[in-house]
C-alpha cells in the first residue's frame, strides 16, 4: 500500500510549526491516498523517524516522501538522505521514492508576483523589491536566486531587484535593505522566500517595522505557503509516480 511522507523543515516557533501542519491538512484533503503523514528534520515533532514509522504501522509497503523545501540545498543534498538511508537499512521491504524539492518554478514566480500584487497593489518601475533568502553556501542555491531574481523582474517590470540571505551568505538582511532602500524614490518591497512563519520572518518583520518607524516606505508579502500555487505544487508532487 502507498503512503505520502511530507517532511518539512521544522522550527522553534510554534506559529511556524502550526502554520506547516495546517498547510498539510489543506494538502492531504486534496491527495486521495489512505496513508498520509508529517514530520519534519529537525526542532519540531513529529521528525522523520517517527512518521516514517507512522507510515509503516498503517500498513505501508511503498512510500513517496515529499520535501517542503524550495531549493536543493544541504539539506536536501545531505541531511535527508541521511535519515531516510537509516530507514532503508532499518524497514528494507518499504519501497521509498523521494521527490525533488520545488525547484525555480515559473508557476512559483507567478505566484510571487500575484502576492507583491495583493500587498502593494499597482507597481511603479520606481518601486524596489529585495528577496530574503534563508541562506546557503552552495553556489547552485546562489544560481537559482539570480534566476528568481531575474523571473521577478521580468515580471513585475521593475528596475531594482536584489537578494539577499539571513545567514551562511552575503550580503546579510541589514546589509540587503541598506542597499535597496538607499536612494529610493518609490517603495521598498520585501519577499521572504520562505514556505512559513518562523523565526527568520520574525527577523524579517523587527527590521521591517524599525524601518517604517523610521518613515521608510516598506512592505513585505510573508511567507511563501500563503499562495496556493505552493499547495498545487506539493499535492502534484503527492499524487504523481
């Protein structure tokens, strides 16, 4: 019998936690198959060993694991094959076919686009936006932000647009706003690319409302998970062999 395995990444808060479980729940009511069950890597339960081994009490025998992450990064590359070579060794008879992680997407742009939209309504080629990337030190995560970048722009028909990373890369938030928003005319857009709440979109708004105290026009979309093209991707993921 088939069974999902979505991991997502985990975080210490519990807004964030709560937002990626209710995610799931909106995506398993979509997916027609019996055995479906969340864990994440790290900081929130349940983790993959135990929904892997959830999956396996309900009668499992072939397994699609679904990562919710946006990029190949270490984690993806090495932390969750890890855990789940473990598993292998531990339940040989289960059948596991791990999906890739979303990727650089034009249905993902779009839905970027649609959520700088729904934020700040019309854009003016004088507005700036800055995509707020979690952070990696692989070169091909620093290639596909280019290319979101790049698909960005294209789509909004702005001059200015420029990323920068939270940690494990350059240059850094303070850093990435200072740049944007010196010499500005229009507003400052800002899209965390994240999937949910957690403490990093916590960064993100503390920097964000010190600026707008300080008179600064400045907004930022929130998370990723907030547009459905997200959910369409990972019940796509879900559903197809």
């Amino acid at each position: 019998m088939r069974a999902i395995l979505y991991i997502g990444h985990g975080t210490r808060s519990k807004k964030g936690a709560e937002e990626a479980k209710a995610f799931i729940q909106r995506v398993m009511k979509r997916v027609n198959i019996p055995i479906q069950e969340l864990s994440f890597l790290e900081l929130t339960a349940p983790l993959i060993e135990e929904g892997f081994q959830r999956c396996v009490e309900r009668g499992a025998t072939e397994m699609t694991v679904v990562p919710l992450f946006l990029l190949a990064a270490g984690h993806i590359k090495q932390d969750i094959p890890e855990v789940l070579s473990s598993l292998k060794v531990k339940y040989p008879h289960i059948e596991v076919n791990v999906k890739d992680p979303f990727g650089v997407q034009g249905p993902i742009l779009d839905g970027i686009a649609e959520l700088v939209h729904s934020t700040a309504g019309d854009i003016g080629r004088e507005d700036r936006l800055l995509i707020v990337g979690r952070g990696s030190s692989d070169p091909v995560v620093h290639d596909d932000f280019a290319r979101i970048a790049k698909g960005i722009r294209e789509r909004l028909g702005i001059k200015h647009v420029s990323v920068c990373y939270m940690a494990a890369a350059e240059p850094r938030l303070s850093e990435g706003l200072e740049m944007i928003t010196e010499g500005a005319v229009g507003r400052v857009l800002v899209v965390p690319y994240l999937l949910f709440s957690g403490l990093l979109t916590a960064e993100v708004n503390q920097e964000i409302r010190k600026r707008q105290k300080e008179g600064q026009q400045i907004l930022h979309t929130g998370p990723l998970s907030g547009h459905r093209v997200i959910e369409d991707i990972v019940v796509n993921r879900a559903t197809r062999e």
